[in-house]
C-alpha cells in the first residue's frame, strides 16, 4: 500500500515543484502547466465472470470494459512536448436484486504527447495497476479473485476541440495473471493469464 501510495504521490509532488518556477504561458498560448480531470468508456479484454439474474438474463463482466475517472496535471515542456501524470478508478460491473460484482483498478498513467498542431496531438506511455481485484456479494460472491500487479502501454491521440475541453482516442495493452488459482471456471480463458487490452474513448477538462 505505502508503494502505491508512493507512487501515486511523486508525479504531483513533481509538477508542483515545476508550478512554482512555471507561470508564463507557452507559444500556444496555453498555460504550461494545468490540472485536468477525465471520464471515459472503454471496451475489450476478455470475460472474466458472468452474473446470472433471478429472472433468467445475464450479464458479463470484462477485463477490458467499463468506465473510468481520472484527475492529473499536463506540463508543456516545450511548446510541442509535453508530458502528462494522472491517477484514476477503472471498474467493470454488473448489479442485480440478488447480487453484484465487479473488476476494479485503480491506474497510475504517465504519458507524453507531441502536438501535430492547436487542435491535435499524438502520445503514449505507460499505465501501471496495483493490486486489481474482481469482488461480488449475494450471487455474485463467488467470483471473488485477486490479481497481480501489473503494467500496459497506451497509445493515444487528442483532440481539443477548445483549448479546455478535448476528446481522447486510445488504445491499451496489458494482461492480467491472478495471484492464486481460479476459485471458479473461465470457460472462456482456460490459460493462467488474461488479456486486459482495449481501446477507450475519453473526455477531458483542463484547468
């Protein structure tokens, strides 16, 4: 826990010891330093779990689908360059009268980007997921498996459609190894590990 909290910490320790020597804007006119917040879809991976409803229906939970929030702060290093630091909450569920679960993550994203012009730019970097659980209670209590930490790649492209507010095009690479054996059968992944990949659809607010 101290490590992950660690390493939530030291990307925003870092861009407020920049913030307090940054104050001028860039050529683009953009403040070189801002905060930002996000919400996305996103959608792949693989099923990990299926949550049977008391009137016959069903519903999957993937490793690569759900919704994510994220706050973080976006530095221009230069007026092309410019690297980003965020934190966020990924989670896939599915919830009845008779019981729920869920995949959650919790990732650390550092990202650096190259600006094609005003309205676009390109990037990549890396996400890193500590400890992501898949949790459930009544009917949902048997899917109850916890997974190793681990890393994926991002490859994005953004779009500002002000100099504020932009939408995100991405994709993701990971997989995802469980820490103890299946407590429960994956028909569809019979292997050790699972692929968590996906690509998303994001907007963001800066400020």
């Amino acid at each position: 826990m101290k490590k992950t909290l660690l390493a939530i910490a030291l990307p925003f320790v870092f861009v407020t010891a920049v913030h307090a020597q940054v104050t001028n804007t860039n050529t683009n006119g953009v403040n070189p330093l801002r905060f930002m917040v996000g919400i996305g879809l996103t959608a792949g991976g693989t099923n990990i779990a299926t949550v049977q409803y008391t009137d016959g229906s069903s519903s999957n939970i993937s490793s690569g689908t759900g919704v994510q929030l994220m706050v973080g702060v976006d530095y221009f290093v230069t007026k092309d360059v410019s690297l980003q630091a965020s934190v966020g909450y990924l989670t896939s569920g599915a919830d009845g009268s008779n019981g729920n679960a869920s995949f959650d993550r919790y990732p650390v994203e550092l990202l650096a980007y190259y600006s094609l012009n005003n309205k676009w730019r390109i990037g990549g970097g890396a996400q890193f997921i500590s400890n992501p659980s898949l949790n459930g209670s009544g009917a949902g209590s048997q899917f109850s498996q916890s997974y190793k930490s681990t890393a994926g790649a991002i490859i994005e492209a953004e779009y500002f459609a002000t100099p504020k507010i932009s939408v995100k095009f991405r994709a993701v690479k990971e997989t995802y190894t469980p820490t103890t054996p299946y407590n429960y059968n994956l028909s569809n992944n019979p292997g050790k590990s699972i692929d968590g990949s996906y690509f998303g659809i994001f907007g963001d607010y800066y400020f």
